[in-house]
C-alpha cells in the first residue's frame, strides 16, 4: 500500500471511529481498578478492580473479532494470527493509582471537556492502550495477512508491582520486540533503575505524640500534591501560610492541610512535596517530642533533596543523568510513622548501596528500611532497527525530527527481551491548568494527542512488519 494511501485510509479509520474508540476509554475508566490484596481470590489475584478491567479489556477485543485469552486474571491477551508465530507486541495496563483526594471531576467516568478527556486512566492507560488496540484492528480491518502475529497484553499489575508480567514470563515466551503506551514521544530506549522502600521510625506510644494524625499521598510513586496532619495545639496560637491551612479540629487539637503540587516520581522537580511541607512546619513550630522530631528530621532529608543528596544517595550516569528520589506517601501504622519513598537511579550507583545507607540513617534513630521494590536499570541501542522503526513513524505522522531519548519512569517495556516505551504524552505540549497528570487528580489527556497517537501507532506496524526479526 502506498503511504499516501495509507494515511489516507489510517485517517478515514479514525473519523469513522472516534467516537467508538471514547466510548471504549470510557468502559474501561468506569471501573475503579486499583490493587486491593485483600479482597483477591482466584482468577483474581489482584482484586476485584483489575479482574473486572481485564476482563472489560479483553471483551473490547473479542467484540473486534481477535483471539482472546484470560491468564487467571494476573493477565490477558488479544492475538491478531500472521503468517509466523513470531510476535509483535503491544502492552498496555488496566490497572489504575487509587483515585485519591482533590478531584473536581468525577474520577471513575470520562468528563469530556474542550477537548480533553478527564477521569482516572485516560492518560495511564486505559486511554492510551484502546488507541493501541485500534491501530491494530484497522490493520485487522484492511483484510492484510501480516508476517508476525501481532500479540496486545492487557495487564493488571502495572501500577503496584509488576507481577502480571512476572507470571507472564512463567508461562509464555517474549514476542521478539514489544512496545507499550504508557510514556512519551518520540521513543524511549532506557529506564533507570526502579527502586521504592518504606523507612519506619520506633514506637512512639500515643501518649508520647504531639502529632495525632499524619497523612498525605495517594501513591508512591508520584510527589504527593496533598496531606494533612493534627496536632496536639491551639489553633488559634498557629500561622497559616501560602500553602499551609491551620483550622481547630477539636478540643486542644490543630488541623493543618498542606496544598502541594503533584508530580510524577521520575520528574519531581515539577513538583512540591506536600508532606514535606507539613514536615517543615512541625519542625519549625515544634510541633513534635523528641522521638518524633528524630523521625521528622530524617524525613526532611529525604523530602527536601530530590536528587538524594540529603539522604547520601546522590549519584549520576551519561546515559541517564541524576538520581531523583521523592516521598509519595506517610501515614501512622499503630504507633509508628510510615514514610515510603521511590527513587529513580543510574547505573553509577546500586540497590545495594541505596539500601545500605537508608539503613544506617534509620538505624541512628532506632527505626528501619525496607526495600518494597526493585527494577534494574535497562537500556537499548538507539540505533537498532526496531527502535527507528517506532521513530521513523512518529517523525513520519509528526513532521518532527525528534530524536529518541532515556528516561527514569519504569515501564513494561524493561521486562521483556526487547522492548521500547512509545507515548503518547508530549511533556513540551503545556495542558490547561485544570487538566491534572497521570497520579493526580483530575488526570487528563488531549483528544487530539490520542487520535494522532492512533495514526503512529497504526504506522509504526505497517514499519515493524517490514524488518527481519527471526
């Protein structure tokens, strides 16, 4: 097919069916797939959230007319049969971050609002993966025998561990190259290392506490944008600030809300730490005994340095740049403060050596670290064929000479032989102040970036077909 003819045909697809294609986003947005453990079963390991998606995901595909499997809900996947068993891959995720505080949008449905989609998983990626399965069921709908089978993974377990992709490995073999939408354009070719932990401090018996109440973040892996703590004080005898709030919350008790901005944990600089600011006022008005100012102050450390140099982490590579290290979420668990954290490393530094000094720090202050999650650095030559094959179809559907790039967020992509993340966000493309991020809330994405995301990805297999991959 030629390409002007293509393009031609990629974008009649599209005009036809958009409006299927939000309607799709919005099955699956509708169901609050996050992870609850407690509630799982067989068939649903990751509780009744995930399984419902996937299987939502899964009747999409078969309504297309693919071969669909079930893997006892850890995972699923739609075949599009070529004329090899070899395959093409595409994963996408339907697991979501909870909801969390702060929406001015209903989270589990799509808002549709000048151009935007808003609500929970229409940007990670719910959103993202039905483009993906549509680009496949326009190549379906051609009537085109391709030369590898053309294999889409539906997971369950992105958000919180990965263990869809684990089980995946026990029982089927890699596709020979796998893409997933769930970053940026143009490609990326390399993540860091993935790392998260929780330091706890000692038991700090109740009536020991000046702090009754410490909560803030919604998940780990992203700076948390809102938190709030009481206290033991009057309110009246405490300043507020620009960002800080401070209401009475009963007798001989302070309220303080902490107004942040989230951000995702590969880029923290974009954001403000919302724990940390309530960290820096309790310390400032002394609003803490002593074993809770120790804790206080080694959560400053961690909090106040994304690059880790305040916790002795500090590290960088030419390949991936700094470190970057945030902490996503606090709480009190009985009598002990809870601080999880999730840092992005290179491969100048290892999990070891991050694990070894977090350690020393808690053990100065009688508390303890523990290492929650581990993900080595990965990293493919961009020069390979498969790499410029998805680069080649977004500068071909862009007009762009864009180049590829490494980036800290952790993918699926790292857990396959070959693989590359491959949009669809455009972080130098600037969103509407009230359209929030992947994490946050009121996530959102743009109409019009999904829609050319369909087109790249709908060339991007017409490009892999064509290279010699057995």
């Amino acid at each position: 097919m030629e390409q002007a003819e293509l393009i031609k045909k990629i974008d009649a697809y599209l005009e036809d069916n958009w409006e299927t294609m939000v309607g799709d986003i919005e099955t699956l947005v509708r169901i609050p797939s996050f992870e609850e453990l407690d509630k799982k079963a067989d068939g649903s390991p990751f509780g009744p959230g995930p399984k419902k998606a996937l299987a939502a995901a899964l009747d999409l595909a078969a309504g297309m007319g693919f071969e669909t499997h079930d893997a006892e809900g850890y995972i699923g996947f739609a075949d599009f049969p070529g004329k090899s068993t070899t395959q093409i891959g595409i994963i996408g995720h339907m697991d979501v971050v909870p909801a969390g505080p702060g929406w001015t949008f209903e989270p589990y449905a799509v808002t549709r609002k000048e151009g935007y989609l808003i609500g929970r998983g229409t940007l990670d990626d719910k959103g993202p993966s039905v483009v993906a399965l549509h680009a496949v069921k326009f190549w379906k709908d051609q009537g085109v025998e391709f030369p590898y089978t053309v294999r889409f993974l539906f997971g369950a377990n992105e958000e919180s561990g990965m263990a869809d992709v684990a089980y995946y490995h026990k029982h089927y073999e890699d596709p020979a190259f796998l893409f997933t939408p769930d970053a940026e354009f143009p490609v990326c070719y390399g993540e860091k290392g993935g790392f998260d932990g929780t330091i706890k401090s000692k038991p700090i018996e109740e009536c020991a506490r000046v702090i009754v109440e410490f909560e803030g973040g919604a998940a780990t892996n992203a700076v948390p944008g809102i938190a709030h703590a009481v206290v033991k004080a009057n309110a009246n005898e405490l300043p507020g600030t620009d960002r800080i709030t401070v209401s009475e919350a009963g007798e001989g008790l302070a309220r303080l809300e902490a107004s942040g901005k989230g951000a995702h944990a590969s880029m923290p600089d974009e954001g403000i730490n919302a724990i940390g600011l309530i960290v820096d006022y309790l310390l400032e008005h002394g609003l803490c005994g002593a074993d809770e100012r120790a804790f206080l102050e080694l959560d400053q450390k961690l909090l106040n340095h994304t690059d880790g140099s305040g916790v002795g982490i500090k590290s960088s590579d030419e390949y991936f740049g700094p470190l970057t290290v945030v902490g996503g979420t606090i709480k009190l668990e009985g009598d002990c403060f809870v601080q999880t954290l999730d840092s992005r490393f290179p491969t100048s530094i290892t999990a070891d050596e991050i694990s070894a000094r977090l350690r020393q720090l808690t053990d100065q202050i009688g508390g303890s670290f523990e290492n929650t999650l581990l993900m080595e650095p990965f990293l493919v030559k961009p020069d390979t064929p498969v790499i410029q094959a998805l680069l080649n179809a977004y500068n071909e559907a862009t007009g762009e000479d864009a180049k590829p790039f490494t980036m800290g967020g952790g993918t699926y992509a790292r857990e396959f032989k070959s693989g590359a993340s491959f949009g669809p966000e455009k972080p130098w493309i600037k969103d509407p102040v009230w359209v929030g991020m992947m994490h946050g809330p009121d996530e959102g994405v743009s109409e019009e970036l999904l829609k050319q995301s369909f087109r790249i990805y709908a060339l991007t297999l017409d490009k892999l077909m064509k290279l010699d991959l057995e």
